[in-house]
C-alpha cells in the first residue's frame, strides 16, 4: 500500500545510520577492536584538600570544617591561629579531589591530571590553587598515601566554577603495574569482550579465530585458547614466548577474526531523539495505533479501525517474516515526519507488549 502524506510536520531527528546494515560476511576486525585484557584496569585515586588565593569567593569563616583544615595546616607550619580568628577567611575553600590512572599502568614519579570539586559553600574555585594534599586508593581501606595533588586550577565550563582541573597535578607515590599475565595458573592471558560482543557465540568465535589463524608459528600445533564463558576467553602463554610475553599479548591483540554477531539491541535517547539498532530486529505482527497515525506489521493481525490519519503497512507478506522489520518501520515512520517524542513511544510500547524482539535501552 502506498505511503500517505502526514498531517505531522515536525522533522523526524534518528540516527539510524549504518547500524541498521549488517556487516559483511567477510568483515573481519581486530581483537584490540572488541575486548580488553583482564587485570589491566583503572585505578581511582582520592583525597581532600584546600584551595587558596580565591578572590572572596570561597567558603568563608562560617564553614567549620574548611576552617578546621586551614587551622591544621597553619599549625604544622608553625603559625597556628584559632576558629575566631580564621572567622574572615573567604579566599579558602574545602575540596574534593580524585584522578586516575590509566588502565595501562605508571610507575612513581609520573604525574596524571586530577579534577577538584567544592564540598561546601564555595561560589567559585576560578583563580585558586590546590596545596598539596595526599591522595589514596578509593577502593582500598588502606590509608597509603599514593599521590600528591598540587597546583593552580583551570575553570573548563564556565557554567561550573566549582569544578577545576589540573593538568599534571599528581605526583605518583606508588607504582601501579598493568597485570596482564596471571602466573599462578600457568601463564594465563585472560581477554574480556566489551558488553555489546558478549555472547557465547562470540567467545567461541574469538577462541576459534586465535587458534586457526593467529598468525603464531609453533614447532607443534598448539591449542592455546579456550572460551570460558560468553565474555571470557582464556589463552595460553606459549614457550615460545614464555621470555617475552609483552610481544605475544602484542600480536594477540592484532589478531583479526571475523566480526562476531552482535545481540539484536535498540538504544534509545528520548532527550536527544536518538535510535540506535544493532543486530538484526524483528517485530511480531502488530498493529500500531498512535495518535492519528496507524502502522500494520506483518500478518494476518486485526485490524483496530482505518482511523483518519496517514497509513503504512510494514512486511504484510508471511514469506518476509524473517527479514530485520524495525529498518523497514523506521524508514515508514521517517517518510511520514513523525516527531522523535512519537518514536520513541511506539519504540516503547512495541517492547512492552513483546513484540519487539531485542534487548531495548534507554539513557
């Protein structure tokens, strides 16, 4: 049946784009593409501090917990003073300070960038600057001082004058090596795929892919990767590269397998109007009815009324039922102009009522 015009006019803002192609047989990418190696993960470093030199805009005498931190400072250098006479200081300002290191590792002595945040009463961190303050291991009980955060402070949203940033302003205490390698079970390489590749097809893939065509040459074949679970693959060191194991995760991570199949998934952002599709979606046979605009899919379904509004029918041949229908009905739904507000609602229903089958999100 042929599309009527639309009574709507609003433009229709989906960002459908390539998601909605399937891959080619022969797509292949990298293992570096779509997993991570386990153990190398970022560490999340905090601590409190003061800032100084604000120019009246920081907490003010009245913040006991600000004053009680500047008191104890003045008196390890020597000059101590009491809360009263602190009473005027608005040029200080308790914060919240957290970095982290990356996932890569680092060794004392590099330095990482940190954020600092007001935690009371300050109206703008603009022209300040951080004394040194200990930094330590947010998931750790251990109060191991790992870092040292100091420096003056640069304002990047003009909307947010509680929040600073410091390029370069931790100094590492501590070294923070990247556990690549599990020794204790025999030399173990441990790769996680990223969320949207997990499945139990896919590990078995990877597993597959590293032992048919990893481009290692060993005197004797050698299987040396296993699936463990649907986002976990487990490979062997081999002796070969038992005294180099950084070149063996190397050429591992650039090892290329054919890309895997990933879950049928629709992400929607209703702020923005957004929808993204992956996999291949179907939908059951439905008849929509929204607003003044009525969609059939598939069939034979029952009809709810011709309504008055503009019609579509989407994959009403029973020999179409396996094709990806949500490319079809959000390519009717775009030649009709509907609004992204009534997107994302059908959208929504659809995956209430069932009858679209995918893992749906919204954010």
């Amino acid at each position: 049946m042929p599309i009527l015009h639309p009574c709507t006019t609003a433009a229709l803002a989906l960002a459908v784009l390539g998601t909605l192609l399937p891959a080619p047989a022969h797509a292949r990418v990298r293992l570096e593409n779509i997993c991570s190696v386990y153990g190398q993960k970022e560490v999340q470093l905090t601590g409190i501090g003061l800032v100084v030199g604000l120019d009246g805009t920081g907490d003010g005498g009245k913040n006991l917990p600000a004053m009680r931190a500047l008191g104890a400072i003045l008196a390890r250098k020597h000059s101590p003073a009491d809360l009263k006479e602190l009473s005027d200081a608005k040029n200080v300002a308790l914060v919240w300070i957290d970095a982290t290191v990356p996932r890569t590792g680092l060794r004392r002595g590099q330095r990482i960038d940190c954020y600092v945040s007001s935690m009371f009463g300050a109206k703008s961190l603009r022209g300040g600057r951080l004394l040194v303050s200990p930094l330590t291991q947010a998931a750790v009980s251990s109060e191991q001082v790992v870092g040292l955060a100091s420096g003056p402070l640069s304002i990047e949203d003009s909307q947010n004058q509680r929040t600073g940033r410091i390029a370069g302003g931790v100094v590492l205490e501590g070294n923070f090596p990247s556990l690549y390698l599990d020794r204790e079970r025999g030399n173990i390489v441990t790769l996680l795929l990223d969320p949207p590749y997990a499945s139990f097809g896919a590990a078995a893939t990877v597993a597959k892919g590293i032992n048919d065509d990893g481009g290692f040459r060993f005197e004797t074949s050698q299987t040396i990767a296993r699936a463990t679970g649907p986002g976990e693959v487990e490979v062997k060191l081999p002796d070969e590269y038992a005294d180099d194991p950084v070149t063996f995760v190397a050429l591992l991570m650039n090892v290329p397998i054919d890309n895997p199949q990933t879950e049928a998934r629709v992400v929607v952002n209703p702020r923005s109007g957004t929808v993204i599709v992956t996999g291949e979606v179907e939908i059951s046979p439905v008849v929509i009815a929204h607003k003044n605009l009525r969609i059939e899919i598939g069939g034979p379904v029952a009809s709810t009324g011709s309504g008055d509004g503009p019609f579509v029918t989407v994959m009403r041949d029973p020999a179409d039922y396996n094709t990806r229908q949500l490319e079809q009905l959000v390519a009717a739904l775009n030649e009709l102009r509907v609004p992204p507000d009534d997107v994302v609602a059908i959208l929504r229903e659809l995956h209430h009522s069932g009858k679209l089958h995918a893992v749906y999100e919204e954010r």
